[in-house]
C-alpha cells in the first residue's frame, strides 16, 4: 500500500485565528485529498499548529512516505518550501496547492515537483493516477468547478481527528464573491461567481458528520442577492426541520442584520453569532477599500444593525482594518468607542496588507510603499499581523501608540470581562444568549494574545529601521 503524508504548513510561533482554541478546526482542503484519492492508499497527517514537519536541525520528523501533498496560503509559504527541500533531499515527490499556488506558479515550481492550481475536486484522481503511472505533470489546474461536485464527496474528517482529536470542523457551502474589496484576495482565488452549494447537500453532509462544532467555511455564507438570502433561510430552516444540532459559526456581511428570518434560523440551529467585516467606521476609507456592502447600508447604521442581531441571542465578532489610507490617528480611538457603544461582542482585527495579486497590492506597490520586497522570505510577512507598507496619515510611532490604545481599553487588564458583561446584559436573556456570550469572551481572550504579537511585531519593525528604507532603488 503507498502512503501519502499531508501536512499543513505553519511558521512555528505565529498566533494568528489558527490560535483561537474556540474554534480551532481541521486543515479541511486536506482531509477533502484524502477524501478524493482513489485506490489503495494509507495517509498520514501533520499539522504543524500541533507538531512540526521539521525539528531545530531542518530534518523532517516523519519517515519516508510515496508522496508529500501540501497546501499553502502566503504567509505559510517560506515554511513550505523548507520542508519541500527536505523532502526533496530524501527523494520524496512534493505537490503543493492551496492560494499561493494558485497565485505564484513560477516562484513555487522552483521548490516542489506538482502544482494544483484552483481547487482539486475535479483534478485531483487524475493526478494520482498520472503519479502511479510514472508520468505525474508540473502543473494541473483544478478551476472552479461548481460544487455540486461536492455532493457524494464528504472530507475525511475521521482521519484528522484520530491524529489530533479536532473539537471543531468546517464545511462549505459557498465559494467566490463577486465584490472586489481592494485588500481581498477571495474573489482573486475563487473567483467572483458567487458559487452555492445546494443546501440540500449540505444537509445531507452536515448529518454525515458527528462533528457537532462546524464553521461554515466560507467569507460570506448569507450571499449577494435575494436568491442566495433565501437560500441561507432554507439551509437554517432545513437544520431546525431536521433536528440536525450543531455548535456552528460563521463569516457573513452587515446585511445580514436586515433579514429577521435568517437571523431567527440561525439561532434556532445552534449558531453562535458571525464574522462581520466592519473594516471601518469611516466611509472614506470604506470607499477606497470598495466595501460596498458597507457603504449601501452605511455607517450610521451601524448600531442599528447590530443590535437587530443581538436582539436574536447572536454574538457579532467584529473584524477591522487598521492602517488603511484615509485612517489618521484618530481612528483608533474612534474604533474602540464603537466597539464599546455598540458592544461588538468581539473585535479583532487585520493590518491592512496588500496580499499579493490585489488591487491593494498593485496601488502600493506602484506608490513605491511596500519596504517588503525580498521574496519568498519576506511572504511570512503578508499575514495582517505585520505591517508591510508604509503609511500615508500617520506615522508609525502613531500607528503603533493608537493599536497600543485600542488594546488597553479593550483588551488589557479587566476589559475582556466588562466586555463579557456588557455581552451577557444585551442577549443574555435571548435563546442561547448566554452561552454565545461565553462563546465571544473566550474568543476575546484567545485573540489577546494574537493582538499582543502584533503589537510585538510593530515594536521590532520600529526598533529595525526597515520602515525608512527605500527598497526600490
Ligand atoms: S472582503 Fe468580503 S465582500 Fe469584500 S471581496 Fe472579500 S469576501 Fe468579498
């Protein structure tokens, strides 16, 4: 029997969400490329948010296996290609896929033997096949099948958790956007076709799986338009009609607000709250970041929207740029008043990067203000934790005091806690309110520690000198 080892990639002592024990989920892109390889095959996994690939010395910390498949988002990419070449040193063939294959094809076909470009589902036989008969390609391209595709392939999620006993999975049920925020690289790797997945299928998958803990996992589960809103009520209405009780979360828009059926759904079927991705409460900002959706229903309703969804026992966890153009020194203290005016359950947040191949990207790079430029060493760089251009409204001494001033007044000392409080006072007495609330607090707290390094992080960049250098001479 051949075995295939599937490793997820991770800098060893990044936090970032793979830190919020909460939810703490399975590299699902693997468990699906167990799920799809067809024949006699045995697998092995490693996850190195649990265990490392690679010990002090570089060597791997696994015996020889048939082929080594990967899959790597930016930031993990200089991780990956160290264990790539170690695997190449013992002659074991090495496939990568994931988004930063997809988007750099020629930097990564220096460090691996196979790319999977786009997503695997319909790919995927057909590279095995071509590796057991001795003819495997440089490069396959996966596209973006529609996920229908989905229906009779369920990920193997039993073989991740009897590696690392995974209290939550994930599932989709919807891929791409159609809107082109500038900073988003989504619809840059799955396109911008609101693809669905019908929700019927889900259903079905959802009670496949024993797993009670589930993010959706998609950017936006609720979707763009009337069809696909009315589709999400099905998908919550079918959990409640079929008694299917899960623990689940996931990543939406501000528009959901409006909709008090989905809302009352959503509560009903065990949700604990949604993502929401305010960005900012400065609508000049939003307009150059192209947040549309935030833009339509505008900030002065902000307030109004989440309070429509607290008034259903759901949490809203807040996700915020900071460092965006248009963003001066005041934003931060403007952001942390929101934050405590509206009681945002949670809020953590992102430095505005500029993931390579966005709009973002391309603007700050034609502006000569990316100082980050030494690639594929400095890609572990692009992960929101870090800042990597240079800002135009505000030092960086001031970017660095204003995040400091954000988390002491919402995270540091008894803040977690009075935050808690205010959670449990404004849905405490809606369906799960109580237990959404503890949902929020203890995701709180695991971010302190994800916000601690990023600030960590800004003080190294002050203290290096990197800032000021110009690296486009
Ligand atoms: S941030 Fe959200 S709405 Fe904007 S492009 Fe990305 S997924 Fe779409």
């Amino acid at each position: 029997m051949k075995k295939m080892m599937l490793i997820n990639p991770h800098p060893p002592g990044r936090h970032g969400e793979e830190s919020l024990t909460v939810i703490v989920q399975m590299p699902l892109n693997l468990a699906y490329i167990a799920a799809l390889t067809p024949g006699d095959w045995e697998f092995d996994v490693i996850d190195e948010n649990i265990e490392l690939a690679l010990d002090e010395n570089g060597n791997l910390t696994f015996d020889d296996v048939d082929l080594v498949c990967m899959t790597s988002v930016t930031y993990q990419s200089p991780r990956t290609y160290k264990i790539a070449k170690a695997c190449k040193d013992r002659s074991m063939p090495v496939i990568l896929g994931g988004v930063h294959a997809t988007t750099h094809y020629e930097e990564v076909s220096q460090y691996v033997d196979t790319i999977v470009t786009g997503e695997a589902e319909k790919v995927w036989p057909k590279v095995i096949s071509d590796f057991e008969n001795n003819r495997l390609q440089k490069k396959y391209d996966g596209g973006l099948p529609n996920l229908s595709i989905l229906e009779n392939v369920y990920p193997d999620r039993e073989l991740m958790r009897r590696k690392y006993d995974y209290k939550f999975s994930s599932i989709i049920t919807t891929k791409g956007c159609p809107n082109f925020c500038d900073f988003c690289s989504v619809p840059i790797y799955q396109g911008r076709k609101f693809r669905e997945r019908p929700f019927e299928h889900v259903l079905d998958e959802m009670e496949a799986t024993d797993y009670k803990g589930l993010m959706l996992a998609e950017d936006n589960f609720y979707g763009h338009g009337n069809r696909s809103n009315e589709r999400a009520r099905n998908l919550f209405k079918g959990m409640v009609d079929r008694g299917i009780e899960k623990d689940w979360f996931g990543f939406t828009a501000l528009n959901i607000s409006q909709d008090p059926v989905v809302l009352e759904y959503m509560a009903k079927s065990g949700g604990f709250g949604m993502l929401i991705g305010i960005e900012s409460t400065n609508e000049e900002v939003l307009k150059k970041m192209g947040k549309s959706v935030n833009l339509k229903l505008g900030t002065d309703s902000y307030h109004d929207c989440v309070d429509k969804i607290h008034q259903h026992g759901l949490a809203v966890w807040g996700s915020v740029v900071f460092g965006a153009d248009g963003d001066g020194k005041d934003s931060f203290k403007r952001m942390t008043d929101f934050v405590l005016d509206n009681n945002i359950d949670v809020m953590s947040f992102g430095i505005d990067c500029p993931f390579p191949k966005t709009q973002l990207y391309k603007r700050l790079d034609d502006e000569k203000r990316i100082f980050r430029k030494n690639y594929p060493d400095d890609w572990h760089f692009f992960d929101s934790g870090h800042l990597v251009h240079r800002l135009v409204d505000m030092t960086l001494l001031e970017f660095i005091e204003g995040m400091q001033y954000v988390y002491d007044n919402l995270y540091a000392g008894d803040n977690l806690r009075k935050r808690l409080r205010n959670s449990l006072k404004t849905m405490g007495s809606a369906n799960n309110g109580k237990r959404n609330s503890m949902f929020a607090f203890r995701v709180g707290c695991d971010w302190d520690n994800v916000f601690k390094q990023a600030l960590d992080n800004l003080k190294a960049l002050n203290d290096s000198g990197d800032y000021t250098k110009d690296f486009y001479k």
